[in-house]
C-alpha cells in the first residue's frame, strides 16, 4: 500500500500527482494486468527473448550512426 504524506499548506493536486509517480514507479499497474490471465514459462521465456534482440539491434543502430 502506497502512503503519501500531505504536507501542511501542500496543494492536493499536487499530492496526488507524486502518488500517480510514485504508483507508476513501482510498476504495480503491471503487475496487476499481467495477473489477469496465465502465460506460460515458455511464452515468456520467447518475450523476452524479443525483448532482448530488439535492444541489441537498438544499439546497433544507434553505434553506425
């Protein structure tokens, strides 16, 4: 559970944007979708197996420039 302290004299707009940062930070939102449905190990594995080529080939790029 996220706890954000409001300051005295502290806006609430400006509150509840450090708890929007601080929620997107931790990546719970994710963690939320991705529990929705079960992928297997194997799906995964393949994911970031992309994930991982795209990158190297990400950076090849951005070194022949």
């Amino acid at each position: 559970m996220l706890r954000i302290e409001i300051k005295s004299g502290e806006n609430i707009e400006r509150a509840l944007k450090r708890y929007k940062r601080k929620f997107r930070n931790t990546k719970r939102l994710e963690q939320i979708r991705e529990n929705q449905e079960f992928t297997k190990k194997s799906e995964k594995k393949r994911i970031t197996l992309k994930k991982a080529q795209y990158r190297e080939q990400y950076i090849m790029e951005k070194e022949n420039e």
